[in-house]
C-alpha cells in the first residue's frame, strides 16, 4: 500500500473515530467523572508548562520587536505588536504545540498500552465500549481546556511582553497596556479562540487512533506515540495556516 | 380361588396400578424436564465454517465445531494456529470473513459493537495476562462490570468478595495490579471474568508461564465452573498437564459443604470435557481425551509427548 493510500486511510479512520466519539457522547452512560478527571490531568497538568512558555514567549517578542519598532520610531507599538502576535497566532499554535508533546504522547502512550496489554480487549468483553470511556472524554476534556490554556498563554505573554519592555527598554507599563487594549479588536481574540477549539479536535482524534490502532508490543507503544506527536504537530501547523485565511475571510479580518 | 385370594389380587393390582401411576407421573415429570432441557440442545457456541485471514495467510480455515451447554471444549495447538482468535471471534472482538458464529443459539456474526454488548454480558473471558486494568485496584477491577451497570456500592461490595473469595484473594483487595504476582492477576482476572454469573466461559492460556501449584488452582477453578456452576467454557491451552486435570477429575461437594476433586473412575466417567486440536487454522482432532492419546496422528503424537 503507498504512501498516499494510506495517509488517506488514516484520516477516514481518524474521522470515523471522532464521529463515533460524538455520536455516543449522548448515549448513557456519560463518563462525567472521566471527563473531569481528564480535564484535569490535561488542563492543570499543562498549567505550568504553558504559562513558562506563555510567559517566555510574550518576553522574547518584545525582545525582538522593540529595537526594530524604535528604529522606525513606533516603539510606542509595542504592545500592540506583541498581543497581536500572541492573539491571533502564538498563543494558539504554542499553547497547541506544547499539548502535543505533553498531552497527545501521553494519550497515545496509554491507549497504545491498554491495546498492547490487551486492557481494551478486557474492556469490550466487560460490556464497555472503549471509544466512549475512553476516547470521548479525552476529547471533550481537550476542547474544553485547549481554548482556555490559550487564553492562559496569551494573558501571561503579554504580561510577559509588558515585564520585558519595561524591565529592560524602560517602557512605561501603562503605555504598552494602553496600546494591547487599543489594538486587539473582539474578532482577533474570537479567531484566537476558535482556533485551539480545531486544534484539540486534531490532537485528540490524532493521538485516540494511534493509540488505539497500536501494533506489535511495547516497540508498538514508542512508535505510536512518536508517529502521534510528528502527525499531530505538523496537523496543527498546516491547519493554523488554513484557519488563518478562513478567519480573515470569516471575520472579515485584515489581509482579506 | 377362594374369595380372600380374590381381595388380596384385586389389592395387589390396585397397588401395582398405584405404582404405575406414580411411575408415569415421574415419567411425565422428566418429559417435562427433557422439555426444558431442549434448551441445553442448543450449542452454547458454535462455529459454521469460519475463516478469518490477517493480510495474506488464513489463520482459521473453514472451521465448524460445537460447544454444548456445561460443557468444556478444550482448544489445544502450537503457537500461532488460531487459539485465541477463536475465543476472540466468539466474543466479536474479531469478525469473520467468513461463515457464522453463534452464542446460546443467536446468530452474532454481524452484530454491530452496541449489539454485541449485550451479548458479552452473558460471557466471561480470562485473558493470557489477565488483562487488568492498570489504573484500578483489585477492587474496581473486580466490580468494574458492576460499576458500569450502575450497582449500589454496597452489593458491589459484597459480590466482589464472594468472586475473591472464590479465588482465593480476598486479602488482595484494596491492592494495585502492580503489587501482584502473576498467578494473582490471573486469578483476579478470573474473579473479575466471573462477576454477573456468565454462563459462558473463554479461557485463553490461563495457566500460560505460571508454576505448577499456581496452574493447578487455576485448572480447580475451571473444573469447579463446569461441574458445580454449569458453566460452558473453552479453554485454550497448550499445556498438557492442563488437559490431564480437565478431562480426568471433577468437583463434588461433601458432606461439610467443601469441595473436593475426585478422579473419574470406577463412579464417575466425565463426558462433559473435550478437546479439540487446531493446526494451521483447520481442526485435526475433536474427541474425548481417550481417544487423543489412542490416535496415530505423528503430529499430535509429538505434541503430546513433546518429541
């Protein structure tokens, strides 16, 4: 089977999982106590390592940015510059880029175990369906917290924007605040936001069927938790560029 | 005949008559009983040529065969020949891609994954490993099925223990599946199998790398399933000394209320126990026991000396 077949087939199966995962979110029984418990290893497990790179991120910007802006003499633009950045863009492909590694390895890892230790064989044959207690919480755990750990990673960048420039380039405070609440319009952060919404789907779909669709022992479990990172990662990445130009169009943003 | 004779004959006929009716009666009770027992007609199992192939290879090739209801079929054969698959399409994790399966009589072959649920709730399966959930103490393994059915805790509680006790574990309970040897997570698994009262069995290499005692508790387990639960079971094995304690004991209950394992003998001839060989997914040998070890098959000769 090439290439092409294959990646073809992936993604008709990566679909109909998610599909599937939806479908019986519904139907009882509702894993409740699942999906706050998965909630919670993803979205305050991430806590730290989001805000550090939220932080570090708003930080290095401003770096990089203010001695170009001060050339032109726009430094007054700092903030601006930075929040935007963050908003639309930085925030949502870090913060996704970040759960890829953490969350997406460890879903794929686990699953890929429990089919390797044949636990989701035991599972169906005890009357549960894997793809409801398993595969739809993590879901709805993920596109709940993503957009929120975005959100996280954008306020702390551009505190971490605002600490740099005044830190180190003697920027009033006021004055970088006051041009992040002049230039960010409601729509940038709504795209902001919308975008982490397809980013979990992604990671969360991509990492359930590797995990799931583990062959071949423990060797298995490696492969398919690199296979789910590589896959998710660069997902996210071409489906950032994709959303971009559909949220201009959509929300009728500049660059249409 | 003088006419006390006559009294006496006439007493007799009525006694004898008497006799006859409660003798048809008991007849008429046991045509009722084979009336019921018609149900035990159907197959607890039953494969109609059944073939599955991964990738190029057939591993089951046009495989039929029967499990009655209380009975233990024994599955034995090399590695690789298509045990656990069958035990896997028995329960739907795997489908055919072709012929049909059926459970206590009802065609699953094409039972989608919500059909099938309902279906697995009537069957047990021992997994090689145990297959416990990792995240969950032995406890929450036990009860999961009861968990899942929505059961008050304190019945969950209670059915838990009795399934320990069954196996001899309920010390074990509070305790992770890590904290356990590997005969315990078997026999976890066994306890965990057996909640609901499953009246179908799969055993799939229970014993497998297990030591001699630990195997043996294991096979008593089985043993006691099929004579005292009447439960239908297959048990996949290639081990032989399994075989040996399948097909030549069974369990009764004394007089205190204990079980005891006698040997079938002069009292008892167990009929409940056979085997079946598969080989390259096709099945060499179906039979008794006796008749495994009187074939002139070379191949199951060496499988069952080991040379």
């Amino acid at each position: 089977m090439n290439i092409a077949i294959r990646s073809l087939l992936e993604v008709q199966e990566t679909s109909l999982l998610v599909a599937r995962a939806f479908r019986r979110l519904f139907r009882r029984p509702i894993y409740l106590t699942e999906m706050f418990t998965q909630a919670d290893v993803i979205g305050v497990g991430s806590l730290t390592i989001i805000l550090l790179t939220g932080f570090f991120t708003g930080g290095v910007l401003t770096l990089q940015t203010y001695p170009t802006l001060k050339y032109y003499g726009a430094q007054d633009q700092t903030g601006y510059l930075v929040a935007l950045s963050l908003v639309r863009e930085l925030g949502p492909v870090l913060t996704a880029l970040m759960c890829t590694g953490r969350v997406g390895s460890a879903i794929a890892a686990e699953l890929g175990s429990m089919v390797v230790s044949q636990q989701i064989d035991a599972m169906r044959a005890l009357g549960t369906d894997p793809v409801r207690k398993l595969v739809a919480p993590r879901l709805v755990a993920l596109v709940v917290t993503l957009p929120l750990l975005t959100v996280v990673a954008d306020v702390i960048g551009i505190i971490g924007g605002g600490a740099v420039s005044t830190g180190l380039y003697g920027m009033p405070m006021e004055s970088f605040f006051s041009s992040v609440r002049h230039g960010i319009t409601t729509d940038d952060i709504t795209g902001g936001v919308i975008k982490p919404v397809v980013f979990a789907l992604i990671i969360g779909s991509v990492a359930c069927n590797k995990g799931l669709s583990t062959e071949g022992g423990t060797v298995g479990v490696g492969r398919s938790t690199t296979s789910a990172v590589v896959t998710a990662s660069i997902l996210v990445i071409v489906a950032d560029f994709f959303l971009a130009k559909a949220l201009q169009v959509i929300l009728n943003m500049p660059g249409k | 005949m003088a006419s006390t004779e006559l009294e006496t004959q006439q007493r007799m006929d009525a006694a004898i008559e008497g006799v006859d009716n409660r003798v048809s009666e008991a007849a008429a009770e046991s045509t009722f009983q084979e009336i019921e027992d018609d149900a035990r007609a159907i197959p607890a199992i039953e494969f109609q040529h059944v073939t599955l192939g991964f990738g190029d290879r057939n591993v089951l090739d046009d495989l039929s065969f029967k499990v009655m209801k209380g009975e233990t079929k024994i599955i034995l054969g090399g590695s690789g020949t298509g045990k656990s698959t069958t035990i896997k399409l028995v329960l739907g994790l795997l489908k055919p891609d072709e012929g049909r399966v059926f459970v206590n009589g009802e065609d699953v072959t094409d039972y989608g994954e919500y059909e099938m649920m309902r279906v697995r709730k009537n069957i047990g399966m021992i997994f090689q490993e145990g297959a416990l959930f990792d995240s969950l103490s032995v406890y929450e393994n036990v009860a999961y099925r009861l968990h899942e059915q929505g059961v008050p805790e304190d019945e969950a509680e209670q059915e838990v223990r009795r399934m320990l006790r069954f196996v001899n574990l309920e010390d074990a309970i509070d305790k992770m599946p890590a904290e356990l040897s590997g005969g315990m997570r078997r026999r976890v698994g066994i306890a965990r199998a057996l909640v609901g009262a499953p009246q179908i069995v799969m055993f799939d290499e229970p014993t497998a790398g297990l030591d001699p005692p630990t195997a043996r508790t294991i096979c008593e387990l089985a043993i006691k399933l099929r004579d005292l639960e009447d439960v239908s079971s297959m048990f996949v094995t290639h081990e032989m000394n399994n075989v040996e304690y399948l097909t030549s004991e069974y369990a009764a209950v004394n007089d205190e209320g204990e079980v005891i394992f006698e040997e079938e003998g002069q009292k008892l001839c167990l009929i409940n126990t056979k085997i079946m060989m598969i080989r390259d997914g096709h099945i060499i040998f179906s039979g008794t026991d006796e008749q495994l070890t009187k074939t002139d098959d070379p191949y199951i000769k060496r499988f069952l000396r080991g040379k």
